[in-house]
C-alpha cells in the first residue's frame, strides 16, 4: 500500500482523528528553524576547516560538538512530530572492538557451526517466522508514523517544518514498501521449508553416509594412526628393556625406573601428535577444536595432579619417603620393600606371596631401616596357643588368609592382618616351652609349706613325666610357694621341655596335674575348697 499526501478531504478527516496542538506546531517551527541554523554553522566550520592549512583543536572540538547537537535537535523533532519513540528513531549500537573473548569465540566457531548444523532446519523455520513478525511490527510502526506526518502537514505549520516532514515521508513509505518486499520472500522461504517432506530412514541414510564418508572416515584413520604409534613405541620399549637391559638392572638402576617412567609420557605425546597431524591433513577443523579443547582441559586438570607426579618421581629416584630393601607397614602387616617401579613390589620373608602397589600408593606410606628379623609371629608347621587357648599348627600362611589345623582334623582362618593383631603364643619358634598349674592344699599344712611340700610335688613331676616318655625332652622342672589364698596355699608347678613335643602341651599340664594329685593322696595333704565363713556377733540373751 502506497502513502500519498493526503488531499484535503483526507487532511480534513485526519485533522479531526488526530488534531496537532499548537504547542506541538509551534515546537517543530522551532526545532526545525534551529536544524537549519545548527546546518548552515556545520557547513560554514567544515568549509573554514577545508580552506585552512593549520587546523586547531579547538576547530575540530566546535565541529564535532556541532555535530552531536544537530543529531540531538533531529531526535527531538522526530520525537516532537510523532509523539514516541519507536525504532525508526533509535539507532542499532555501534560495533565495538573485538576481545580475547571474541577470539575464542571465533576458534571454536567450527564446533559451534556443526552443533547447529543438527537443528538447522527447525531453527530456520522459527528463525523466519520471527522475521515475519518483526516486520510486521516494523510496518505498523512506519505506517502509524505516516499517518501522523500526513495529520501533520495538514496543520498550518512552518514552511521549514512542512519541507522537513515531507522529506521524512518519503523515505518512510519507501521503507514501507521494502519492508513487505521482505516479508513476501521470507513467506516464499519458509513455505518452501515447511513443504520438504523427508521420511526419516532417508535422513537418516543420509546422514550416515555423510560422516562415514566424511568425518567418520578421518577418526578411523586418526585410530589407526594412534594404534600403530602404541604399537610401535611399545615394540621399541620391549625390545630395549628385555633385550639390551638385565634383570638386575631392571630391578636396581634408578636411571631405568626414570626412562620407564618417561615413555609414558613420551607414548602419550607422540599419540596426541599423530591424531591431530591427520586430523590437519584432513583439514577437518571441527575435530581440530575439539582435540584443542580436550588438551586445554587436560592441560588445566594437571595443576591437580602435578604434585603428584613430583612425589612419585622422587620414589622412582629413591629420595622418597618410601625406599627400596627398607620395611613397611601396610594393611597392619610388615612388609619389605622390594622394587619401587610403576607397580612396586612388597613381600614378607614369612608369607607365601607378594604384594604388588601402584606408585601412588607408595607415596602415601613411610619406611624405615630393617633392624631385626621379625617379620611374622608364626611360619608354617609352628605350634601356636591362641588368646582362648585354642592350640592349632599352623598350615599356611600367605598375605590374604593364615590356615590353622587345631585337634579333631578341624581346620581355622583367619585373615591375616588379623591374625597379626592376636597375642598368639607360639610353642615351637624357640628350642623349649614351658607349662604350670598352680595348685592347693589346706592351711593346716603351713609348716611344711615351704620344703618338704615343693621338693616333693617336684619329685612327683618329674617321675610322673619320666613315667609318660617325656625323660629326654624334659629340660627342668620347679616347684615353688606361690601365694596365700583365700582359702588355701597355693604352689606354682612349672617344667620346660623341648620344643619337639609342644603338641602335647595340654596332656602335660594334665600330667602336672596328676602328679600333685597322686603326691596329696599319699601324703594325706587336704586339697580344700573355697569356703565361706560367717562370723556372727554373740547377743546378750546368748
């Protein structure tokens, strides 16, 4: 639709709808009196300018203040004229300087461009529909704002006001014009958006095509490449470690532990460079961001882990916390330090088995020199008395679990950070053993208590044990006042014997206790009883 002047019926009826005050003619006679003032002294400052060969500063200041005021007085007529603000009037920004941030923008638009790629079509579709409806919005703004100027020229205003309000009207039903030339071409695309109809196994074929063929096939090569790469640095470190190293100096060399440690770094970095030169001869760029910011995320993740590596460096150089043939205690067990490598190796002489750590590990304990041989309370084949007094042999014994065979053909386990926790007594590690009862006899035998009862309870042990075959592992035997009870003198009874027959320590307390039995039986010595006397305070009626 194209906005002519209005004649002066129209005039007429747009002067009765919209009737422009006096105050609004008088202040756009004004404004536009002062426009062309402020005009001809822009002209006149540019024409003394172009004409002068020293230029001051204060010239070039009074021209550019001249300038912002004229922009100002033309806001405001256009203000004056249409009453409000609309975005005829107000400008877009200016663009501003790019930043560090821009710059990153700019390096991950690949990656930005291929996430929109997915949705493209629908946002298309809303993205010309919002077009649509901007320029709809735009068209009513220039319309109502050429219904307003043609209310106003036909005002009796100024002759400078009427020139500059009919050149404002021309551009705006121009603009009009244009507006809705946009607005059929963005209906033309978004009806052909909306008529595309494809089945979705055809998108789908498609798009499986497209990357298998495309970005599909550079991450298979970028594979391959890492793989060989793995492969090879791995051949290289097997053939110089087996082939041109010893045994020993695998084990021993603090310069070893260092290459060792170095290849994989030196792996991981040669791995990195052989995906991203495929990756660059495939001139594939969103892939090439991705593995940038995988690196930088990677690179930032390492000022966690620094100090880390830095401990087990110093492990790996033997100036760590934690140094080789030293002991340990992890897990409650004592253990040797053996060889510190990527996965250092830990064992106890006494236990079947080793214990293999990372070196992260490693670096949390602390070791100290070996000063003493006491590795484990038991070896195997070792007759042991436990805390309930339950005797067993022990079986086996390895990191995980200690085996005890006790009488009956019964079998225990315990773990064995446990088992080491136990106040175990072990009958057999040293060359004797010992075994004692205490026993008691009545009061009335008080003067014979400290002698002839002991010399006798021992003459008794001894042939008792004599008579049971126990004469040559006997060591010694005692016999000995041990303390006055409550109700009756006890004695200590005490032999040692060899080790060998520390199996039988149960049946020789039993034979210690017979013995004093058979010495009180043919003595006539009373074995009392716990007894409990009462004391009763006598009455006056008793």
């Amino acid at each position: 639709m194209l906005f002519l002047p209005a004649g002066p019926a129209t005039a007429q009826l747009d002067s009765q709808d919209n009737p422009a005050s006096t105050v609004q003619i008088n202040a756009l006679a004004e404004l536009a009196s002062l426009i062309e003032a402020k005009t001809q002294l822009r002209e006149q400052l540019k024409l003394q300018i172009s004409g002068s060969e020293n230029v001051s500063i204060e010239d070039n200041l009074a021209l550019n203040e001249v300038r912002r005021e004229l922009d100002v007085l033309n806001e405001s007529f256009l203000l004056n004229a249409l009453g409000k603000s609309s975005s005829i009037i107000v400008k877009p920004p200016e663009a501003t300087d790019t930043t560090w941030q821009q710059e990153v923008v700019d390096i991950l638009k690949p990656l930005i461009d291929s996430l929109k790629s997915v949705t493209r079509k629908p946002r298309q579709i809303a993205q010309l529909r919002d077009r649509i409806d901007q320029l709809d919005l735009s068209s009513s703004e220039y319309e109502d704002a050429v219904l307003t100027i043609n209310g106003l020229l036909s005002q009796n205003i100024s002759v400078a006001a009427r020139n500059k309000l009919s050149r404002y009207l021309d551009d705006w039903i121009d603009q009009t014009q244009q507006l809705k030339q946009e607005k059929l071409l963005a209906q033309s695309q978004l009806s052909e958006l909306t008529a595309e109809d494809e089945s979705l196994w055809q998108s789908a074929h498609r798009t499986a095509r497209t990357f298998f063929l495309g970005r599909g096939l550079t991450l298979f090569i970028a594979l391959i490449a890492a793989i060989g790469t793995w492969l090879t640095l791995r051949a290289l470190w097997w053939l110089y470690a087996t082939q041109l190293t010893s045994k020993e100096t695998r084990r021993k060399s603090t310069w070893f532990r260092v290459v060792s440690y170095s290849y994989y770094v030196v792996a991981t970095l040669a791995i990195m460079c052989a995906v991203l030169m495929v990756l660059y001869l495939r001139e594939d760029v969103l892939m090439l961001a991705i593995a940038f910011l995988l690196i930088t995320a990677a690179l930032f993740s390492l000022r966690q882990f620094l100090p880390r590596y830095v401990s087990e460096a110093r492990l790996l150089l033997n100036l760590g916390s934690v140094r080789e043939g030293e002991r340990v205690v992890y897990n409650g067990l004592p253990w040797q330090v053996n060889s510190l490598n990527l996965h250092s190796v830990l064992w106890n002489p006494a236990l079947d088995g080793v214990v293999r750590l990372p070196l992260h590990t490693m670096s949390e304990l602390v070791s100290r020199p070996v000063k003493n041989k006491l590795w484990f309370p038991t070896s195997p084949g070792d007759v042991i008395l436990l805390p309930d007094e339950t005797m067993g042999t022990v079986k086996h014994q390895t990191p995980d679990l200690v085996e005890i065979n006790v009488r009956g053909g019964m079998t225990m386990t315990y773990p064995t950070a446990d088992f080491y926790a136990l106040q175990v007594m072990n009958l057999s590690r040293d060359p004797t053993f010992g075994v004692w009862i205490v026993f008691g006899l009545d009061y009335n035998l008080q003067d014979k208590s400290l002698k002839e009862i002991p010399q006798t309870l021992k003459a008794f042990v001894v042939a008792e044990l004599e008579a049971a075959g126990y004469q040559q592992q006997m060591e010694s035997a005692m016999a000995e006042l041990s303390e006055a009870g409550a109700s009756s003198i006890d004695f200590i009874v005490y032999v040692s014997l060899k080790s060998e027959v520390a199996a039988d320590y149960f049946k020789i307390r039993r034979l210690l206790t017979q013995a004093c039995v058979a010495a009180a039986n043919e003595h006539q010595w009373q074995i009392p009883f716990p007894q409990l006397t009462i004391h009763q305070a006598s009455t006056q009626q008793s």
